[in-house]
C-alpha cells in the first residue's frame, strides 16, 4: 500500500487560466493541506506561481497533472 497519493478525478475547470489555493480546494474537493502536501511531496504536481503576495496556479497544468499528464 505505502504513503502513495492519489489525485481526484479530473473536474471541469472554469476558462480561468490561475488560481488560488482556494479555487483548487474547491475544483478538486480536497482540503488546503493536501494541496500543500502535493506540492510539497509530488515532483509532478504543478508548483504554484508567486506573484507578490498572491500565490496562484497554472489551471491547465493542474488539470494535466490529473489526467496523468504530469508537468509539462
């Protein structure tokens, strides 16, 4: 078994090209720590983008990281 994680199935994101923490945790149905734990621990989870004090995400990467794409 191990400690392996497993990415939800791929939602519809919105046209939006970022997001935040909070758009992911609400895409993806999961809790801000587990976002935390991807980037932190899944070298092909998509590294978010800081901007200042805003962090943000790359949505279509982040949607290619769960259809098993991995980082472009």
């Amino acid at each position: 078994m191990g400690n392996q994680t497993q990415a939800p199935v791929a939602p519809a994101f919105s046209n939006r090209k970022f997001g935040r923490y909070s758009d992911l945790v609400e895409a993806l149905q999961v809790s801000r720590q587990t976002i935390y734990r991807w980037v932190k621990l899944d070298p092909t989870f998509p590294q978010p983008l800081k901007r200042g004090n805003t962090v943000l995400f790359d949505m279509a990467a982040v949607e290619a990281w769960l259809n098993g794409e991995g980082v472009k």
